[in-house]
C-alpha cells in the first residue's frame, strides 16, 4: 500500500504516508475503554 510520490498532493513529503496504526492510538483506545468501565463499575 505504498504511494508513490507523483500520487501525493503537492508539498505533502513522503514521510507523511503512514502505513502502520500509530501506538498512542492504542493507547488512547485503552484509556477510554478503562474510563467507560470505571464509570459504570462504580455506579
């Protein structure tokens, strides 16, 4: 899945293509899951 540099917008460097989930985004997701259920756990 990775883009060449003719399909990218203009002054959009390479670097910018991600092709993997970034690890915060997991981390994030706990988080929020951990919230909802220590909201209903302590209810």
């Amino acid at each position: 899945m990775k883009k060449d540099k003719k399909t990218l917008p203009e002054g959009v460097p390479a670097e910018n293509v991600y092709e993997n989930t970034h690890v915060l985004l997991y981390v994030f997701y706990a988080i929020a899951v951990a919230s909802v259920v220590l909201l209903l756990v302590n209810q």
